[in-house]
C-alpha cells in the first residue's frame, strides 16, 4: 500500500513538474524588429508580423479582422505590443514626442486613420489599452498598394539628413508618418557630454568638436571656445588652423592671418600639402602656390608629395606645361595603383594646352 502512495505521488508531482515546463516553438505570427539612425538618435520598431493567408478582403472593414471603428485599438501588428523606441526627443509629424519606449497602436476607420503612441509598452497587445496613457495621436490618411503585401511590414522610407518617415504595409493598406529629430542639437549634447569626460583631456576631442561646428556652421562663438582648449591643451597644425578657420568665419580675419602664421611653421608635409589644396578650393592660386614651394624647400628630398604639391598649384594658376611636367616627375613615385591617376593629370594639362 505504502509503494503505490508513493508511486502516485511521485506522478502528481512529476505531471506539475512537466505541466509547468514548454519548449520553445515559432511563434504565430513571425517576430521582426527593423532600425534606423538618424543623426545620433536610434529609432527601432518591435513587432509581429501577421500573414493575410488567403484573407484578401477580409483584413480592414466594419467587421473585419481589423474593425474600423472599433473602441479598441489595433495594436499593429500581432501577439506582443508593437512598440517603437526613440533615442532623442522626436517630432512625429510635427507634433513633439520625448524619448523613451512606445506601445504603438492604430485606430482604423474607413478615412483616416488615428496613430497612438502610448506610455504603457509593456501590456499584451491592445486589450489592456488605456486612453490615459497617451503619449501622442497623430492622424493621417492611409494609402492602397498596387499588389498585396503578404506580412506585415515596417520599414524606413524616404530618408534625409534629419528625418525618415516609418511605413507600414499589410495587405493592400500601407500608412506611413515621418519621424524627425534636431541632429544638430542632439550632436551638441552628446559632444558636449564627451568633452566633459575623458575626451576633454584630449586635444583632438576639443579639435574635432569645434571642426564639426566650424563645418556645420553653426554656434561659432562655441567653435572658437572649444578651439581654444584645443590649442591649450597642444599648440600644433591641427588645432591652430582649426582656429584660425574659426575666427576667418566670424570674419575676425586679421587674428585669423595670425593664428595661421604661427600654425604652418609646425606642419607637416602632408599638413602643408593639404593646407595648399584648401586654399585652392577658396579660390586662392597664389596663397596655395607660396604653401606648396615652401612644402618642397622644407622636404627637398620628397619625391611625391611636393611634386604634386607644386603640380596642382601649376595648374591652378593655368601654368598647364610646369603642373605637366611635375605630375608627370612624380607619377613613377605614386602609391601602387594611382600611377595612372596622375598621367592622367598630366594628360590634362597637356590637352589644356593644346587648346590655349
């Protein structure tokens, strides 16, 4: 009698132990997740994908799989949450949204459509779905789609600089609204944030946070702040002629010419030799042609960098034959592969000179 109570206790307690424990199979409806950045500020849907599965015609309507106004929202998608995640503060249409973590939900009708961003990511779908919760709605107007898409899908369309619209498609019905952020600003704020770390100890920290301003354009007088540390930290080429750009844009063009006279002096060939190519690009053949000469008297025995140092400042100043003559004296001296490229130059010169 004792061995059979234990035998059926050994049972119960084995079938919770096995009732309680599930392997793990494919979920329903397919797990996806798609991301983008934009600037700096990361931006990612989570979410299921539902097939139609031979349900063409029976996915939106009245009383369709997914009901035109109907008191709870879809959760757009399937099984879990969709949720969408912003890195930085946003603007979803215009309409400001901070960052965090959203539950998405949509609110269909036979017109627009409403868009729901909600506090609450965490809840099963929409069942639990609670207007309070709103972070955002944004309405907009859904699309058909010339063939049917079989899985649901997000993806990132029409992208800029600053901004990428999210679309959805499922059967023939595609919406879509566009996502921006101040990538300036937010680039601000995480330099800022670097500087004040272990980046701040650093020259190039300070030099290429006041590069990025001097090229975007923008909040100069704090370029010319974060080029001072540069050049505090180590006076060299690099943080002198950062400077130098800085205060030429705040058109402080005499400190400018100031600053750059004590900067060449410590730069290397390949400084020089760049520096050169950028007076060319501001139109200033002569300047460029006094760096390059000066590059190829303080490394005569180069064989091809001041060549073509000297070669492009030639050509700027329309001396076609000498810029000839010095691409083609350094060619034979041109890392393996770009030989060519500076015959070609050559070439060139050669052909403009021909043509007077």
């Amino acid at each position: 009698m004792m061995r059979i109570l234990m035998l059926l206790l050994t049972l119960a307690l084995t079938g919770q132990y096995v009732q309680a424990q599930f392997v793990t199979t494919p979920p329903a409806s397919k797990k996806a997740m798609v991301a983008e950045w934009i600037g700096l500020t990361k931006v990612k849907v989570e979410y299921h994908r539902p097939g139609v599965k031979g349900r063409e015609g029976q996915v939106y309507g009245a009383n369709a799989l997914v009901p035109y106004d109907a008191t709870m929202p879809w959760r757009a998608g399937a099984d879990e949450n969709t949720t969408m995640y912003f890195e930085h503060d946003v603007a979803i249409n215009g309409q400001p949204l901070a960052a965090g973590k959203y539950g998405f939900h949509i609110l269909p009708t036979a017109g627009d459509w409403t868009l729901i961003f909600s506090k609450n990511n965490w809840s099963w779908g929409s069942y639990n779905y609670d207007e309070s919760e709103d972070a955002l709605r944004v309405r907009v107007k859904p699309a058909t789609l010339p063939e049917s898409a079989e899985w649901l899908e997000y993806r990132f369309v029409n992208q800029t600089d600053n901004s990428a619209d999210i679309e959805l498609r499922w059967e023939k019905k595609k919406v879509q609204f566009t996502v921006a952020t101040d990538v300036h600003a937010v680039t601000k704020a995480s330099m800022e944030a670097e500087l004040d770390g272990m980046l701040g100890f650093t020259w190039q920290g300070w030099n290429s946070a006041a590069n990025y301003l001097l090229q975007a354009d923008k909040d100069l007088e704090t370029a010319l702040a974060w080029a001072d540390n540069a050049v505090n930290n180590t006076k060299n080429f690099p943080t002198l002629s950062t400077k130098a750009q800085v205060l030429e844009k705040l058109g402080r063009t005499a400190e400018a010419a100031s600053v750059m006279e004590q900067a060449v002096p410590l730069a290397t060939m390949t400084e020089l030799h760049f520096y050169g190519r950028s007076l060319i690009q501001q139109e200033k053949p002569e300047e460029a042609m006094k760096v390059f000469k000066m590059n190829r008297e303080k490394n005569p025995e180069d064989n091809f960098t001041t060549l073509v140092g000297l070669a492009r400042g030639h050509m700027a100043l329309g001396k076609y034959k000498d810029a000839a003559g010095y691409f083609r004296k350094a060619a034979p001296n041109a890392p393996q592969g770009q030989q060519e490229i500076y015959e070609g130059l050559a070439k060139q010169c050669e052909e403009k000179m021909k043509k007077g």
